[in-house]
C-alpha cells in the first residue's frame, strides 16, 4: 500500500505508524468510500451545486502543506468569501485524518466548533443521560 501511495500520489507517509497503517489502510477502499464517491458524483450533477449561499454551513478548511488530492485555491472558491482556513505544515492528505499529528488537527477542529458554540444565539440543546437505555 505504501508504494502504491508513492507511485500515485507522491506521499511518504512518514507520519503515520505502522500499527496505525495495518489498522487504517483495510478500510481505504471499503464499500463507504465507493458509496460516497457516487454521492459526490450525483451532487456534481445537480445544477445548483455551486450555490454556496445554500449549500454549505459555516466551515473552516483544514489542510496540510503535503497535500497533492486537493487543489486547495479551487476548494477555498467554492466556499463563502471569508471562510477560515487551517493550514497543516508538512501534512500529507491522510496524514490530516491518521498521521502522528493528528491531534493537533482534531483539536482545531474542538477548538472551531467551540469558538462557532460560542456565537450561536441558542446554547445546544443537552442530550438527555438516558438516551441509550
């Protein structure tokens, strides 16, 4: 699997473990990601799927430096005009989600949803203690 992540996208994967490598890359090709590649087709389809006033929530994008499967200045357009961004440096695309790191990238996203709980006009609502009995 490593090598074919070097051949294809140019990736070391020097971030992520072995231990984390046996775990993870089994689910890389797993029936989800077919179903989400064919949902994502389907929303290209769509004309009205650049409608960004209606299509995208409050976001901030999170990307790593060593990224070579998104086009970050084409992404950062399709989003609303002031949208944050996070840049990850010397992270790799899987890195973001798996890499030693990774961490630090779920913590600005805590942080994100804090400062975005923050502005809202309504407190979230509390999920009842019961909830799974």
């Amino acid at each position: 699997m490593d090598l074919s992540i070097s051949v294809i996208f140019g990736y070391d994967s020097k971030q992520i473990s072995t231990a984390q490598k046996k775990t993870s890359y089994v689910h890389l090709h797993s029936l989800t990601s077919v179903n989400v590649v064919v949902q994502w087709l389907q929303i290209i389809q769509k004309s009205d799927y650049f409608n960004t006033a209606t299509n995208f929530p409050p976001a901030k994008i999170i990307w790593g430096t060593r990224d070579k499967l998104v086009n970050i200045p084409a992404l950062v357009e399709i989003f609303p005009k002031g949208t944050e961004q996070k840049k990850m440096v010397d992270y790799e695309h899987i890195d973001l989600l798996w890499g030693r790191r990774a961490c630090d990238v779920f913590a600005a996203i805590l942080n994100y949803l804090d400062d975005y709980r923050s502005l809202a006009q309504e407190p979230c609502p509390q999920v009842p203690e019961n909830i799974n009995s």
